[in-house]
C-alpha cells in the first residue's frame, strides 16, 4: 500500500481506531488525540510537520507518558538478545568480542539504572542503527546531563523515534 492510500485510510477510520494505530507511533495520549483531531493529513510531509509541532507542545506528563511505552534496559539477557546480530566478526576474533560485549551490555545495563535513579525516566535514544557500545557511549556522556537537560534531550529523541513510526507506518 502507497503513502496516499494509507493516509487515505487513516483519515477515514473512526477516531479511536485513528488513535489506537497512530498511538503505536508514539504513546502520548494527548499528542495521538491532537493527531487524530488534526485530520486528514494530504501527504506524509503534512502528517510529519503536524507530529513534530503537536509533539513541541506537549507537557512533561505527556513525554513521561510516551517514555512508559519504551521497553527498558532491564537486564543484561535482554541485552544480548537485541544486540546478538552486532557480533558477527571474525571468528579468530570472537572470544575477545564476546567478553567485551558482554563488559558493555553489563556496562549498560547498569549506566541505565543510574540514568532511571537520577532522571526518574529511562534512557530513551533513537537507537537505529547504533551498536551497544555507541549505546553505551551515549548514556555516559548523557548521565552527566541534569534532569531538565536529559528531558529535553529526550523529548527530541522520542519526536525522531516517532518520525521513524510514521515514515514506517504510512509509507
């Protein structure tokens, strides 16, 4: 299905249908009912302009709301699951890689759990295409950051994890 009838079937569901596909994109209620209200949307350049001036207005509330919806760093297993595909080396080189990967998942595993105890939200990061160790670098550099600066910072990565959905979702 091409952009225009996927926008074409968007602005023409209900509005809690409209809001439970757009929510997948971003889990702020207020930013996916703003979304929704804003129908119909011509082209994806005219829905993308939209989420980026609704998300601008959005509160603290509505950002901790949209970061719930992130899975968390929450364990080192976890870890090695989502970064399993990175380690594709050489095998002469796969023991060394191995214990250093698993350095950096432990590493950021507990980077995040400090992030959680200083912020009182997670570490949230456009993360396509970063390895754990860019992850990891990161979340150190950002743990330095206060509370007021890591919420702008990660309001601005939730708005391109949400252009990402939306490119994903209505090309």
């Amino acid at each position: 299905m091409s952009e225009q009838p996927r926008l074409a079937h968007f602005n023409a569901l209900p509005a809690a249908q409209a809001e439970q596909l757009i929510s997948q994109c971003c889990a702020a209620k207020r930013w996916a009912q703003a979304m929704v209200e804003g129908r119909p949307y011509t082209d994806l350049a005219t829905l993308l302009n939209a989420a980026e001036h609704i998300w601008a207005s959005m509160t603290e509330a509505d950002l901790l709301e949209a970061f719930l919806a992130h899975p968390q760093i929450g364990n080192v297993d976890s870890l090695r699951e989502k970064y399993a595909s990175t380690k594709t080396l050489a095998a002469g080189e796969q023991s060394a890689v191995n214990n250093a990967e698993e350095a950096v998942l432990t590493a950021l595993c507990e980077g995040n759990q400090r992030y959680i105890e200083r912020n009182g939200f997670i570490f949230i990061v456009c993360a396509t295409g970063k390895s754990a160790a860019q992850m990891l670098a990161l979340l150190s550099e950002r743990l330095a950051n206060s509370r007021v600066q890591e919420l702008q910072i990660a309001a601005e990565e939730q708005g391109k994890i949400t252009a990402l959905r939306l490119n994903k979702q209505f090309s």
